[in-house]
C-alpha cells in the first residue's frame, strides 16, 4: 500500500534504540512518505541532527525557543502540518509528559499542540515499562486515543529480557499505514453526531440535577468514529475530559441547550446519543439561591425535558442510523428493547447500572448492542474497546455488510 502525498513528523526520543529510528525514516520514505523530524536532546545523544536531516531530506527541529525555527515553522504550524505524528522510541517521560499535559521542550509541545493522531513506539527497561506510573499513563492515553505499536519482548541493553523493546521499524511502518488508512478509513466521507455526558438543569444559581455520568463512554464513541474517517461532532454536557484529536466539540450545559446543537449540526449520517440526559428539570430557575428557611424544597416543581433521542429518530433530517443507550438497574434486555421501539432508533445500546457495577464513571462497560434483528451480548472491555467495536459494527452496517 503507497501513502504517497501524506507525511509524518517523527519525534525521536532518548534511548539506545534511537538508533533504529533512522532506518524508520528510511522505510517510511520508501513508502513515499514525507519525513520531518524532532530531535529531542536525549535523543540527540544516540544519533546526530545531521543524520536524520540527510535520511529525511528536511531540517531537522530541536529548539523550541529557536526564533529563526519559530518565525520559518512555528511549533503550533509543525505540530498540524504532517498527517500523523510518530514518537520513536516513545520513552517514559515523553509518555509521562504527553498523559499530564505537561509541555517543556519542544517535543512535548508539539504533541499537546497538534490536531492530528499520535502513534506511539514505547521503548524503556522492563521494570519502567511495568511500573505503576507507566501503565496509568499508558491507559490515560489509551483513552485519549492515542495509538501504540509495541512494545516487543526481548533482550534489553540493560542486560534484561522482558516487554521494553522498541517495534521495528517494519512493524513501526505497518502500524503508521495502518493509521493513515483508518483517517481514510470506512467511514470516511460520513458525518457522525455524538452527544456525551451528563446535563445540568438549573435550580438557583448554585444548585442544580443532575446524574452520574462521566462522558467516558460518549467521548471514547466520538474519537473511535474520528479515528474510522467520520467528520465527527460531539455535543458534550459537563465533564472533565479532554475532547478526542479532531473532533468538533460543542460543550452546552442543559438538555434544552444539548437539542438545539444537536439539531443545528444535522443533517448528518450517523447519530449516537450516549449522553445520560436528566428527564426533568425545575418548571423555573430562581434567580437568587433558594434558602432553607420558608419550605423551599417542598415547592420545586419538575417538568420534563425534550426526548433528543426520539426528537433525532424521527426528524426531517434523520441521520440514516441512529443509536441510543439504555442505562437500566434491571430487566436490561426487556427495558431496552422496549425503549428502541418507544424512540424510534435502530440500535440501543444497554448497560447495567447500580450496585456492583461500575459503568458509569468507571473505565470498563458490560453492553447488549439490540438491533431489530436481535441482541449482542458483549464481554466486558475497557470503553475504548467499547467503541473501537462500536466504530466497527457501523461501518459494517453502513457499507451494507450486516443488518
């Protein structure tokens, strides 16, 4: 497969295994791709400037306070001018430094900068690669779909044998294509609607209902649909979570606010509302903060908000497949079935929510995808897994290989 006319920018980090970096660039352009390179200082001392520069035939970046670099490429134009950033070897602190936001050299600037996926080739001694600290990091970005190729099992320089060892760059190369293909992926082309999260339906200033949803899940979606080619919007209510590389994020506080994005973004080919949407809302919001004194509670009342997912299943714009979620505490299957018809979607996704399990707001889930059909009962995965599968069962549905 040629990836002529795309290009990647690869950071190089420090450790022995650098040195295999510079066949990395060679193989990459054999593969007709355009090559820059960032040398980070550590890297600088297992292989030179003037080696990756002559192999990749551009100039070679190190310094972020450069100001000749900064007024030929800024960082911010050098972190989004490639189609793929590719960190080889990917060390410890380059991952440490990329899970934490924390940007201090050039190389960890550009990768919090850019807009484009990241494929990281993990390289470090055994003992780092399995330390606590690593693996938080590694699940943190993970979750930040951020990709990995390797590590590999082997003998260290260190003298120790165990996973550490960078990918070759042959596997390096079919892990980069592989990449590339998925932004051209099955669904490129289409355009996807997700929305994520919890709402918050104001009672006073201060207070307001609410759920326990984290967006994990929703937010996962979004990127695994970015990752297979969609154009991707995400309406999300409030969370702490980072949107997904590339991905239109519209951030909106009520369920009222959440319909009107959603509707403003359609048409679209693809709607999945996994957002966990409160079903009322004060009939008003007082405008000063409502006191004990006087009976105040025993006065609020509640009145219902839009269905946006029944509103979305039988719009004038209806995306062509539209998916719900059905967070239920018991009779999954009959519940969520029940919902499916009552909205109008195709698929509904339901999880088990309550005591014992930790769907919402923990890293893994336990679905049933019901379709018309019938129902597929899933293992529990992580939700990125979730979604990556997700991600797959709708490109199949939508290029006519399933039902």
């Amino acid at each position: 497969m040629g990836s002529s006319g795309k290009s990647v920018l690869l950071i190089i980090g420090g450790g022995i295994s650098a040195y295999k970096s510079l066949e990395l660039i060679r193989r990459l352009k054999d593969r007709g791709l355009g090559v820059r390179v960032i040398l980070t200082s550590a890297g600088s001392q297992f292989v030179t400037a003037l080696s990756a520069g002559s192999l990749s035939g551009n100039k070679v970046y190190q310094d972020l306070f450069d100001l000749t670099d900064e007024s030929e490429m800024g960082h911010i134009v050098l972190s989004r001018s490639a189609d793929l950033i590719v960190v080889a070897p990917a060390t410890a602190d380059l991952m440490a430094k990329l899970a934490n936001g924390i940007a201090n050299d050039l190389a960890s600037t550009t990768l919090l900068a850019t807009d484009k996926p990241v494929l990281l080739a993990p390289a470090m001694n055994v003992r780092m690669w399995t330390h606590p600290a690593t693996r938080r990091n590694a699940a943190t970005l993970a979750a930040d779909n951020i990709y990995f190729v390797g590590p590999n099992d082997g003998d260290m320089a260190c003298g120790e044998y165990g996973p550490g060892r960078m990918a070759e760059p042959d596997e390096i190369v079919v892990a980069v294509e592989r990449v590339l293909g998925a932004e051209r992926g099955v669904l490129h082309g289409l355009k996807a609607l997700v929305t994520a999260g919890p709402t918050h339906e104001p009672l006073d200033p201060v207070r307001y209902l609410a759920n326990r949803s984290s967006g994990k899940q929703g937010y996962a979606i979004a990127g695994a649909l970015r990752q297979a080619g969609a154009e991707t919007i995400l309406v999300s209510g409030p969370v702490e979570i980072a949107p997904p590389p590339g991905v239109k994020w519209i951030r909106v506080e009520t369920a009222r606010q959440m319909l009107a994005a959603c509707e403003a973004a359609l048409p679209a080919d693809i709607a999945v509302c996994a957002a966990a949407v409160a079903d009322w809302r004060p009939e008003m919001a007082a405008n000063a903060k409502l006191k004990k004194q006087g009976g105040a509670a025993a006065s609020i009342g509640l009145t219902e908000n839009p269905d946006i997912l029944a509103t979305i299943a039988r719009h004038a714009s209806r995306p062509s497949l539209v998916i719900g979620f059905a967070a239920e505490t018991d009779d999954l299957i009959s519940n969520a079935t029940a919902k499916r018809v009552r909205k109008g979607c195709d698929w509904i996704v339901a999880n088990t929510v309550g005591a014992g399990y930790e769907a919402m707001g923990g890293d893994n889930n336990r679905v049933h995808l019901i379709k018309e059909g019938g129902t597929e009962a899933w293992p529990e995965m992580s939700k990125v897994d979730v979604a990556r599968r997700l991600a797959v069962r709708i490109g199949e549905k939508l290029n006519g290989r399933a039902a």
